[in-house]
C-alpha cells in the first residue's frame, strides 16, 4: 500500500497501545463516513510538494523548530490516513 507522502521514509513514531488505538478509532470513523472517497485519498499536489521540501531542507541544512513541527504533523496525518484507508477498504471488501 503506497503512503500519502511516498517520501516520508521515516520510521513510525512509537505510542503505547493507548495510542494506537486512539489513531485506530479516528481512522474507522473517517473510513465510515465515505469508505470510497477516503480509499481513493490523494494530498494535493502542494501538499506533496511542501512535504518533498521540507525533506529535503532536512537533509542540507536542517529545519526550524516550526518547520519540525509542520513535518512531524504531516507525519502524523500519514499514518491516519494510512489506517482510515486501510479500515476504509476492508470496509469496501465487505460490501459495507
């Protein structure tokens, strides 16, 4: 399964199940609301973008604490939309 930010190869962050499991929920509950409009999600292509240049800022000369933050938040929807997808085609598998 290809991610939103293909280029975000950073390690999923690690939470205690608590945490997980709160994600899981906000994503089952996006998924339920339009299970094909969530499955078919795609970032813009300016969200895509900012995503590749605050990669690549990263790697030359490094990122302000805001543009951290703007990346860590990013990294954060991925892994959201990630499960809302994939919550949102066992859903579609299931005729639900």
């Amino acid at each position: 399964m290809a991610g939103i930010f293909r280029s975000l190869a950073t390690p999923a962050p690690k939470w205690d199940s608590g945490g997980v499991k709160a994600y899981e929920e906000v994503a089952d509950f996006i998924a339920r609301r339009g299970p094909r409009e969530v499955a078919d999600f795609k970032p813009s292509a300016d969200a895509r973008q900012r995503v590749s240049e605050l990669l690549a800022q990263e790697k030359t000369m490094g990122l302000t604490a805001e543009e951290r933050r703007e990346l860590d938040h990013c990294e954060d929807l991925e892994l959201l939309m990630n499960l809302a997808k994939a919550r949102a085609r066992q859903l579609l598998a299931h005729g639900q």
